[in-house]
C-alpha cells in the first residue's frame, strides 16, 4: 500500500467516504468529532470535501462545514433528481440527521 496524499483535519477522523456517483469518483467527504470538555462540555466538528488527484498525489480542501460533532456520513446512492446532484446524509451529537447536496462545477 502505497501513500497517495495526506492532510491534518480539524478533530478526530470519524468517517471518510468517497462519492460513489462517477462525474464525482474524486470528492472525498471525512468527518470529524471533537469533546471539549470544562464547565459547558461541546461536541463539535465538521465536514471537509476534497478533490482527490491520485495520480498527482494530491489531496485539496475545496469545502468544509461546521456542525455539531458527528457520528457517521453517508453517500446516497442515487443522484437527485434534477440537476442530477449526489447527497450526503450526516448523523451528528446533537440529535440531528442532516442532508448536503453537492454542486457540480462547470
């Protein structure tokens, strides 16, 4: 196995997926969970997207999303309607099931 890129996230690495649609094969999404203990204990984190060039050897944040701490991410295995857009559903700390859409860029 052979090291293709590499990047330091925000919190502990929860879930990583790439997106299983293939005009998107090179989105990755991780996610992150972080305890911030203290008087008013917070469970934070967030969700990066990357553009994923293997061949480069390269790993670029193109977004990230602040939330509360999450459990698990997940690809929807169908597209949205129209335009044809892929969704990812979150699971987070404060009780919460979240879905994103993600845009294409011409």
């Amino acid at each position: 196995v052979l090291e293709v890129g590499s990047c330091i996230l925000d919190g502990n690495a929860d879930a990583v997926e790439f997106c299983p649609h293939e005009s998107f094969y090179n989105v990755l999404a991780a996610s992150t969970y972080v305890l911030q203990e203290g008087d008013r204990p917070c469970r934070s984190g967030c969700i990066m997207l990357f553009d994923v060039d293997a061949e480069a050897g390269q790993l670029e944040l193109i977004q990230k999303v602040e939330t509360a701490g999450i459990f698990d991410i997940k690809w929807s295995p169908r597209l949205l309607q129209n335009p044809g857009c892929p969704l990812l559903a979150q699971a987070d700390a404060d009780g919460s099931v979240r879905i994103h859409s993600l845009q294409g860029s011409d």
